[in-house]
C-alpha cells in the first residue's frame, strides 16, 4: 500500500504538471514547489521553537486562523511556520503577518519529508480539519513529535471505516490527539482504537465571531445600499446564479443583489456581467473613482470582482445565498450566520455539520430551484417578526459553538 501512496502522489503531481500548460492554478502549484526545501532552508534558521501550522487552502486557513493567532498570543516566543497545499490558499495569505515563515507544503514524498521536518524541526505541529499525508506524519512521529488534528469532523462514508481502510487507519494512530467538532467523528474514531480524542468544536466559530465583532466599514457599498435591502450571492458558480438571476427577474423594487463569485478572474466576470446585462456595475470600477456617486446610488446589482472582502460585506445583506450548493458542496455558510442572516443554498450540504443544524433549527433553507428560492425570500420579506426570530437563532447558535481555539490552546500547556 505504501508503494501504492507513492505511485498516486508522483503521478498526482506529473498530472499537474502538464495541467499548468491550461490551467493557471496547476502552474502555480508547480511553480511553488521549484527548488522549494532549498528555499525553507536558506530562510529558517537553526535552534528556533518552532510550531507548524499546515492548512490545505484558503478555507480550512480561515478554519485554522483563530488558533494559530491565539497561539501567536499565549506563546510569543515560538515562530510560526505555515504551509499550504493549494495556491487558492498560499498565493492570497503568502503576506499573512501573524507567521514567520509561509510556504507551500512539499510533495509528500519519503525524501521530501525527511528533509522537511529536519530542517523545520517543529516543537509542535497542527493540521486543520482533512489533512492526514502519511510520509510527513511517519517521519513526525518517528522524532516524536506532538502532531494535533484541529477542528476534524468524520463520517462513517470515509475510507478509515470501511473493511478495506485497515492502511488508512495506521495513518490516522501516527496522530498524537484529535480535536473534532462532533460527537459522531469521537464515535468512529473510537470504534478504531482511537480513544486520544476530544470533542472540541469547530474553530470557525471563534473565525466568524471575530468578524462579526470586527466588522469592516464599506462607505461605496453603504452608497449603492443607500434604502435597499441587500440579497447577497456570495462564493457563487454559475447553476446559483441562475436561481438569483430569476429572483431579480421578479418584482423586487426594494431589493438590490451583491453577487461575490467564487473565481473571479476576467473571463468569469465578463460573462457574469454579460448575464446580468442592464443596472451592474463591478466592485473595481466603483473603487477606482470611474461611477458617479448617483450611478452607484441607482444601480440594482454589483459584482465583487475581488478576493478578500466578502465574509466583511454579509452584515450589510439582508438575505445570504451560498454558492456550492449545485456543486462539490456549499462554501462557507457561517460567515453570514454569525451577522443574523438566513441563509439560503442548494442540495449539496448534508456533509456539513453546521448546514445540518441550522436547518433542524428552521433558520437555514435549502433551495432546489428558483422557485423555492423567491417562495422562501417573499415569505420573510412579508413576514418581519418571523424575519427577526430567525435572525436572532442564528446569531445565538454562533454564541453556542465558539470557544474551540480555547479547548486546543489549553491542551498544548502539557506538551510544551
């Protein structure tokens, strides 16, 4: 099996390869990893306390984050050293102040490993949510180093449960402890052999609380605001911009629509535009100084063509959309929740505990098509105390759940 692990890693990353000649995202991975562990060497110096924070992209970062500043705070004395696997998540937080040192992760090769950790030489390591690579972790525990997942979640569906996951599940026993967000992940991994696990939370809780308590000031969007309420597409593809679409097609005099795309490169935006065709008007224009203020005042949709700002913006919406939904699964349904927005989004959600809960709690509407959609959005409009209700769960269930970076930081007291 192991030679297998290898054959699939080598032939993962030869396919990337050849996929950057197209794709901009695999040339960056590629590009990345060139003459990479020289680099991590000729930057790290040698005797620093040193804590590895690996993340896979710019999600489970965001996941991550709260912990990695918490440790910044509780233990100024160490160096923060992280890594990414994809370019969504390194090529927007290679500038991120809070660590020392930022890179992408080595191919996960037994070489590469080995010179890795003896080059990083962390005191402690921690790994968000999903992110289990046999030969760093191997060799991590061959120096006996302390090795924590954050913030995992598991699901009886997953290869480390079923007959022929016995490989997988050594993987899993080269981890010193889990930190999981429910009682189900505590349940299988136990029904493994696995007892070093402690249900935690999930640390986007503490991610989206902080938001919410500093939000950011958007002078243009208040502008384009000015009386109306706000229906937020945000992270969408183009299947949840076809239910928006038909939204705005409808009677909405009051309502005006921030969609925040997924991919925001030329091509995406132009054909989003393009669909939306009259009254839109793009982020980067507005902030350039190219709309008149009255324009921006008038206008009925516009288009965030920019990374960075749209877990900022779901305060001044009255209604939230999350893209995903029709796809691989929903983006991030938390960073609207936690300002007291219902959310709406499409079937692909039962994997996320969070989607979960916040429809068993009547504050979260999954939608599978346009009608379902203006049905769900014309009934809170005409129904304003049902509005507030709902509005106020949602911001108490993010009360309920944070305080997980707290639980991970007190556990590491012992291991340092």
């Amino acid at each position: 099996m192991r030679f297998l692990y290898f054959f699939v890693i080598k032939s993962y990353s030869i396919l990337i390869f050849f996929a950057g000649f197209f794709n901009k995202k695999a040339k960056q991975w590629t590009k990345g990893r060139k003459n990479l562990l020289k680099s991590i060497k000729s930057e790290v110096k040698s005797g620093e306390k040193m804590a590895w924070f690996h993340t896979a992209s710019l999600g489970e970062f965001e996941q991550g984050r709260p912990l990695i500043e918490g440790f910044r705070k509780k233990y100024p004395n160490f160096k923060i050293f992280l890594t990414f696997f994809s370019p969504s998540g390194y090529e927007i937080r290679k500038n991120y102040s809070v660590a020392d040192y930022i890179f992408y992760l080595p191919l996960d090769t037994p070489k590469n490993a080995k010179k890795f950790v003896e080059i990083v030489d962390p005191q402690i390591v921690f790994f968000v949510k999903y992110e289990f690579w046999y030969n760093f972790l191997r060799v991590l525990k061959s120096k006996g180093k302390t090795v924590f997942i954050v913030s995992g979640i598991f699901r009886k569906e997953q290869h480390f449960f079923k007959w022929y996951g016995s490989w997988f599940r050594k993987i899993l026993k080269l981890i010193t402890f889990f930190f999981v967000q429910n009682q189900e992940s505590k349940e299988l991994l136990n029904k493994i052999g696995i007892e070093n696990v402690e249900i935690s939370g999930d640390t986007r809780f503490d991610r989206v609380f902080e938001i919410s308590q500093n939000k950011k000031s958007f002078p243009l969007i208040e502008t384009f605001k000015h009386n109306s309420d706000i229906f937020l597409g945000g992270s969408t593809w183009p299947a949840d911009e076809e239910l928006i679409y038909s939204l705005i097609n409808k009677k909405t005099e009051n309502l005006k629509f921030i969609i925040a795309p997924h991919e925001v490169h030329k091509e995406r935006i132009k054909l989003l535009k393009e669909k939306f065709l009259k009254d839109v008007l793009l982020f980067s224009d507005v902030l350039s100084g190219q709309v008149e203020k009255e324009e921006i005042k008038n206008s009925k949709i516009l288009i965030i063509d920019s990374i960075g700002i749209l877990s900022h913006l779901y305060h001044y919406s009255k209604f939230a959309y999350i893209g995903g939904g029709f796809g691989v699964g929903i983006h991030n349904i938390l960073e609207a929740v936690t300002f007291g927005k219902p959310v709406f989004f499409g079937p692909n959600y039962k994997k996320f505990q969070e989607a979960n809960d916040l429809i068993n709690l009547g504050v979260a509407f999954c939608v599978h098509n346009d009608s379902e959609l203006i049905e769900n959005v014309k009934a809170f409009s005409a129904n304003i105390e049902k509005y507030n209700k709902c509005s106020k769960s949602c911001s108490n269930y993010i009360l309920d759940k944070k305080g997980a970076t707290e639980i991970i930081l007190k556990m590491t007291e012992s291991r340092l």
